[in-house]
C-alpha cells in the first residue's frame, strides 16, 4: 500500500527547511543553542496520543514514507468495551484505504437514521453513499486496527511515554518525555527527562492536551452545564419492565436510557446529581442513586464493565498550528457525545492532515498548502459544536425546548430537512471552499462505479488521481505524486475530476493547461 514513488529519506530541498514562520508568532520557544548544538532530527513527525486520531494520522504519513513516532501515555490499550459509532463519512475513508472489510467483521451495522437529538426518524431514501449506513463497533477494536494498520505501514508506537515540554526553532521541534509517563502541568515546560527530536510534533492527546496547553493556544468556549452518567452493567429486572419504563421516561428525558447488549449486559445513560470537578469516574452506586432518583428503581444494575461520566463542555481551539507545532482530534475541539460525531471529526482530521504535512515534509507541498488545514478543518467543527449546542438543548426537559423538540420532529417528516440534517451528521454534506466552480468542486466525491471495480480501490495509496473520461488528459510532471486513470465509462456527469487523497473534488474540467495549474496549486510544481 505505500507509495513507491517516495524515497525514505527527505530530499535535500525539503520544505521544511524553507518554513520561516516559526520566529514571528506567538507560543514558539527557540532553542537556544546553536544548529551543531540541537539533538540530531531523529524523526519527521512525533505524534502525542495514540488514539484513534493519532493512529489515523501515523498511517497516513507512513503512506509517504514520513518518518512517524507515535507517544502514548498509557503503557495498555484501554480495557472497558465502549460502542462507539462510525459515521458515513469515516467509513468512507476507511474504504479509501483498504481498511472497512476489516472493521465490518467487528461491528454491527444499522440505519444511518435516529441521529439528530435522537429524534427517531428513518433516514432518507437515495443518500449518495455505498456506506450509507453506521457502524457500532467497540473503540478498543477501532484503535487496535488502525494501530496495526499504521506499525505494518513502518510506524514506531512507544506506550508509556508522554509529552513533558517542548521546544520549536527554525528546524524542528525538541520534545521532552516525561518520567513515568505523567505529563507536565499547565505552563510548566518540562522535567529533564529524555529528549527526542523531530520535525513536527501533532498533538492528538485529547480534550486535556498537553501539547496545547504548553503551546499556550486559547481554548474558548462554554463549561458543562450539565452531566451524565454512562456505562456498561448487568442489569437484574425483566427486559420488558426495562423497556417500558425507559419508554415513559424518555417522553421527556432524553438523557436517558438502558439498551440491551445481550446476555444481560447494558448501556446505561442517566442525568448526574450535578456537574463535578472530579476527573476519576463515577461508581456503580452513583449509578444506582440516579436511577432510582429519576425512574424510582434501579433496576438492579451490578457488575459494571465500565463507568465514566461526560458533561456538555463545548471549546474550540483558537488556531490548530503554531509554527511546527499542530492540534488534531480532540485536542482542537471537545463537544457532547450528542450525535456521534466526535471519533468521527478527529480521524477525518487526521485524513485532512496527513497528506498534507507528508508533502511539506517530502518537499514537494506548495507554499500554502499546509495552512489549508485549518482553513477547510477548523470550520467544519464549529459546524460540529454548534449542532451539538443545539442537540443538546434539544433534549433539555424544560417547557421551551419540548416545544422545540416536538416542531423539529414535525418538520424532520420532510424529507429535505431530514436530509440536511443527516448529511451534517455524518459529514458527507461538507463542501470546502476552493473557489468558484460546480457545486460538486471541494465535495467528496462518493465510491462511484469504475471500468474495474470501485473508485475508492485507487486510493488506497494516499496520492492523488485525475479521473479522465476524456482519455486524452496527463498529470506529466507530477506522476509521482498523481495518479491517472482514463476510463470513458466512469459513472461521472461531468468530463474529468482531479482529487485530493482526502477524496475531495480539487479539479472539474476537460483543459490540460487549466489542470496543469490546479495541479500545482495542490501538488507543488511538477518535478523534472
């Protein structure tokens, strides 16, 4: 699967020599001694965090031959079996590179409808997809598969180890570890401990991320309000005692519920007594007091499998790159798990930004290219926090919201509306802004039908492709970095498409010299 187009080491007119931005914005911290004086660059991209995000992002450099360190903190993948949910979108990306087949054998499949504050609503018919449904899988498995995915690709995974500090200059970035793998504090720049050095550093250690809050970037936004408890427990009442009660309650309580997993097993979601401060989790009597609080039983829960607690924390990172420095997942953005959306959101960062950094790094990536990360990614999650504001006031009790609630459900029953609705959910509605052209120009486009198989079976490599139904089209000097495929048969409405390897729309047209200019908008100048 990796690109044999891209040698191992960089070449000498690496991009990332000419970056000259690093002295001139805030957050950055120069090392003092001199180029001689620096630990050697012992990698291209160090990567704090190895969950689903940072996993994502090592596969995709690995694609391109980046030398990638992945640092995570825990020295065991997590032992609690959490579901989580793969939207459209995400497995989408998955198929672009080979891994869905893998992921399917460990999940169950459903309707990709019911999403919207839970308002229950089959989804629309004709969604533009071969993926159009989710995906429950438990997140251990997901972040097992893609660590896998990125070691077998050459990434080196180091467990136990966390980011104490951290210093950028014109060359690369000195990542200090800390000892015993606990994480400096607010503001504090390290403890001694042993020093690695790369030349970008990626941030992927969630909503408390280290990396952020030692690059001093703002994390506006609102505190929780509310809190919820939820877990996995065996539950001792009859399941349609269960069943029923769950049904009356959630008239009006949304933030709640108790879903069969089999074998007695359950998840279970109910309002907290209030918002904590605590960062450990509940425990099962905390989940025993709020049941019989809110439904007057409870329902004789034991032998919980896991417990943890969310609150409605909305923030958003002010900038995702200072410098060499760069945040994805959730340590750009944290939400209400309201709608599934928040896995989702980080590996498509991760699909967002690992080209792109592999192309500053291979030396070929054009002067701006990097800075679109955030420009196309960082509207995108305020597009997730604001539905996720909204999804949760939605399933407030209050009079007010009810109401709201109730109009919504009336209105969701035409079909545009659910539509919109779903697409935004599972982010197959998201159209970046390229500039003018066709509505389909910065759209994914969806696993349209080939001469030989699917569209997403030609990206599996992480390169681009022109898509030429003209078949008399070239990518000439950039071959090695661009695929062409000419196939007259394709299932397009419009003569040739050039992608991004993100699989969005960089390119529409059938005119050599307008492609040779989008070409080197997004893939650098053509090499000799």
């Amino acid at each position: 699967m990796r690109s044999q187009q891209f040698t191992a080491e960089p070449p000498a007119n690496d991009g990332v020599e000419r970056d000259s931005t690093v002295g001139d914005v805030p957050g950055v911290l120069r090392s003092p001694a001199s180029g001689a004086d620096r630990t050697p660059l012992m990698f291209d991209v160090i990567i704090a965090g190895c969950g689903p995000t940072g996993a994502m992002l090592a596969a995709e450099l690995r694609l391109h031959d980046v030398r990638v360190l992945v640092l995570e903190r825990e020295t065991e993948p997590v032992s609690f079996v959490r579901i989580v949910g793969l939207h459209i979108r995400s497995l989408e990306l998955m198929a672009m590179r080979g891994l869905l087949d893998r992921l399917r054998e460990h999940g169950r499949q459903r309707p990709a409808g019911g999403f919207f504050a839970a308002i229950n609503k089959p989804a629309p018919q004709g969604l533009d997809s071969a993926h159009a449904y989710l995906l429950g899988i438990p997140q251990p498995v997901i972040v097992h598969l893609l660590e896998a995915h990125a070691t077998q690709l050459g990434a080196q995974i180091r467990r136990g180890c966390a980011v104490a500090g951290f210093e950028q200059d014109d060359e690369g970035v000195t990542v200090e570890l800390a000892s015993g793998g606990t994480p400096a504090s607010e503001g504090v720049a390290g403890g001694g401990g042993e020093q690695l050095r790369s030349r970008y550093l990626v941030g992927c250690d969630g909503g408390r991320s280290t990396v952020r809050k030692l690059l001093g970037v703002g994390f506006p936004g609102e505190p929780s309000r509310t809190e919820t408890l939820m877990g996995e427990m065996e539950v001792g009442a009859p399941q349609e005692e269960i069943a029923a009660k769950v049904a009356e309650i959630r008239e009006t309580h949304q933030r709640f519920w108790l879903r069969p997993f089999g074998e007695g097993v359950y998840s279970v979601v109910v309002p907290a007594a209030g918002v904590s401060d605590r960062a450990e989790p509940p425990t099962l009597e905390d989940f025993k007091q709020q049941l019989r609080t809110v439904a007057g039983t409870d329902f004789g829960v034991h032998s919980a499998r896991w417990l943890s607690r969310f609150g409605d924390a909305t923030r958003l990172a002010e900038r995702y790159r200072v410098g060499r420095v760069l945040l994805a997942g959730d340590a750009a953005h944290i939400h209400p798990p309201t709608g599934g959306q928040g896995l989702n959101l980080g590996v498509q960062d991760a699909f967002n930004l690992g080209w792109k950094l592999a192309a500053q790094i291979r030396g070929w990536a054009p002067e701006t290219l990097l800075d679109t990360y955030q420009a196309e990614r960082h509207p995108v999650a305020e597009d997730v926090l604001d539905n996720t504001r909204a999804q949760m006031e939605l399933h407030s009790s209050e009079p007010g919201p009810q109401a709201l609630r109730r109009l919504l459900t009336e209105l969701m029953d035409f079909d545009e509306v659910n539509r919109r609705l779903i697409e935004k959910i599972t982010a197959i509605g998201i159209r970046y802004d390229f500039g003018e052209g066709p509505d389909l120009l910065g759209r994914r486009l969806p696993d349209i039908d080939m001469k030989h198989g699917h569209l997403y079976d030609l990206l599996q490599r992480g390169r681009g492709l022109l898509l030429d139904r003209t078949e008399r089209l070239t990518v000439g000097g950039w071959a090695d970095r661009v695929d062409h495929l000419a196939d007259s048969t394709a299932a397009l409405d419009v003569p040739c498409v050039l992608l991004r390897p993100d699989g969005h729309v960089a390119w529409i047209g059938d005119d050599q010299q307008d492609l040779d200019d989008h070409l080197s908008r997004w893939f650098g100048k053509p090499a000799n």
